[in-house]
C-alpha cells in the first residue's frame, strides 16, 4: 500500500515500513559575483546533469546577479531592514531547499568574500529554516594545483556551523583554464564524468 503526503518543499512517499524517499529541491549556489567567471562553466554543468538525471526541482542562484546594494551594512543586519531582495531569495531558494551545491572559486586561498557575506545575510532570520539540517555538496575550482581545497575547508567549517551535513566526498576542480572550450563550457569528458558521478552519489545522499 502506498500512501502519499503532499507537502509544499517536497513530495513524501512512504513505503512499506516507513522507507522514506522524497524529491527536495536542489539549489546550486555560484558563489562569487564576478561577471564571466571561469568557475560559470562549472555550474552550468552541474544544473545541465540534475536536470537531466534528477526527478526533483533543480534551481541556479548566481550570487553576480544580486545587487551589492543588497548587502549594505546600515540595513543587512537588522531584520526589519533586511533587503527585498534577499527577502525574496530566502523565500523562493534558500528556505524550501533541502540540498545545496556550493561552487566556489579560489580567491586568495578561500572562497569569495561575497560567498560568506551572503551566507551571513541569509542568517539574519530564520537561519534555521535556511540552513540547519539540510545537506550540502561543495566543489572547489581554481587556476592552480589544489582546486581551492583550502576554501572548502573554510566553507566547510562555516556550514557545519550553520548545522547543515557536509557530503564527504568534496571536489576540487584544478587548472580550470585547461578545462574549458573558449571559456565558457566545461569541454574535459574527465572532469564531466568525475562531477557527474559525484552528482549522482549527492542525489542519493
């Protein structure tokens, strides 16, 4: 006997003996706002292959496309100032996700201040809501050797705070110049495939 609950962030199936499986929304966070970044193809990968292998909403927030003027001091931190726009952000991705996929190029060995300054504005209010539980899969993307290891380890620790569950299996991604075809797509069948594995691996995480 199959008995369904409709709910308004996920689809519950219980089955049997309460084996639960539902399907959440997956939000992939580009996190830096520099316009043509080389870590854009990366993202655009990682939104190509969930929509393509996941049964869920897959949604792509890129953080170039929020006002900075969203982030101003006088008003992110007090919550009846708290811009529209990040109001309507929390609303819409960050609060009915279940899982989120990181994507966080190097910036001087960590990840993008405007990664961070947008995690704290997200935790003004309700950070529960926004975070705490929910599960997270963080690739590293850099010019050089280490794919911003360091920087995931920094995100790493930010999240585990904000009590979300880290997937084990962290990707960095190297060399990104040589990955790419004219800048603008993830052209490397390697590294296609290894994203795609780990994609499929998070899905059932």
């Amino acid at each position: 006997m199959l008995d369904v609950i409709q709910h308004p962030l996920f689809k519950f199936n219980f089955l049997g003996y309460g084996l639960l499986s539902f399907y959440a929304m997956i939000l992939v966070i580009h996190g830096t706002n520099r316009r043509e970044s080389l870590s854009k193809p990366i993202s655009e990968f990682v939104v190509k292959h969930l929509k393509e292998k996941y049964t869920g909403q897959v949604e792509l927030l890129d953080l170039a496309e929020i006002p900075i003027e969203s982030f101003d001091s006088g008003s992110m931190y007090h919550p009846d100032l708290i811009s529209a726009t990040i109001i309507q952000i929390k609303k819409q991705l960050i609060n009915p996700a279940q899982k989120m996929i990181f994507i966080s190029p190097e910036y001087n060995g960590s990840i993008p201040g405007i990664l961070k300054l947008f995690i704290d504005a997200c935790s003004i209010t309700e950070s529960r809501l926004a975070f705490y539980h929910k599960k997270a899969f963080l690739i590293g993307v850099a010019s050089g050797r280490s794919g911003n290891i360091r920087g995931m380890d920094h995100l790493t620790g930010i999240l585990m705070y904000m009590n979300m569950i880290i997937f084990p299996n962290r990707l960095p991604v190297s060399r990104i110049e040589n990955l790419l075809a004219e800048k603008v797509t993830l052209s490397d069948v390697d590294t296609q495939n290894v994203i795609a594995k780990l994609l499929n691996e998070f899905i059932e995480f």
